[in-house]
C-alpha cells in the first residue's frame, strides 16, 4: 500500500497521471481502446463471420427455430446494443457522419438477415 502510494507522488512529480499510457503499461489502471475505430472494424468481421455461420445452418427444418431462438436473437441484441455504442462514441467527431451511417446500416443488416433466413 505505502509503496503504490510512492509511486502515484513519484508519478504525480513527474508529470504523468493515471491516464497517460506509461500508468496503463505499469499496471495501476485498466487498459483503455487505443482506437475505436479499429475496434468498430474488427467488430464488423466477427459479425460478417458469424452471421456467415448463422446463414449456414438455416437449412434444417426443426433446427431453424431453435437456432434463431437460442443463438442468433441474442447475438442480435448483443451487436445491436455495440453498435449503438460506436454510434455515440464516433458519430461525432471527424467523419463522424461516415461511422453513424455504417453503424445504422450494421444494425439494420443483422435485423434485416435474420428475419430473411
């Protein structure tokens, strides 16, 4: 405890904060999105994966319900909920109309396939 202290007035002395990414590396505070763009991106290929997958398995008569049900409908909420968040979290800075627009149309594409299949 006392050394955590000394470290956070050695911090404070030195002009770095909690914030700065040398406390995040040190180990004090959770590690933050360094892009969240990337993030956003990175989100669009899981799903592209997934509903790749979900659209694969829709062949089978008795499994189609089940599936849609159990698996895919809370993916659907899940996704609908992140992409809301990349909607406020970049919807307003630059491009910010680019990344509202993809976010709505990711949205509307997961709910538009998955009452589709």
């Amino acid at each position: 405890m006392a050394d955590r202290a000394e470290s956070e007035s050695a911090e404070l002395a030195e002009g770095r904060d909690e914030a700065s990414p040398e406390a995040d590396s040190a180990g004090g505070t959770a590690a933050r999105f360094v892009s969240w763009p990337l993030f956003l991106f990175v989100a669009i290929g899981v799903n592209a994966l997934y509903l790749w997958g979900m659209l694969a398995q829709m062949g089978h008569a008795v499994a189609d319900p089940w599936t849609k049900a159990l698996a895919w409908l809370p993916f659907n909420f899940i996704a609908t909920v992140l992409y809301f968040a990349f909607y406020v979290k970049l919807g307003r800075g630059r491009a910010g109309a680019i990344f509202a627009l993809l976010c709505v149309a990711m949205i509307a594409l997961n709910w538009i396939v998955f009452f589709a299949a």
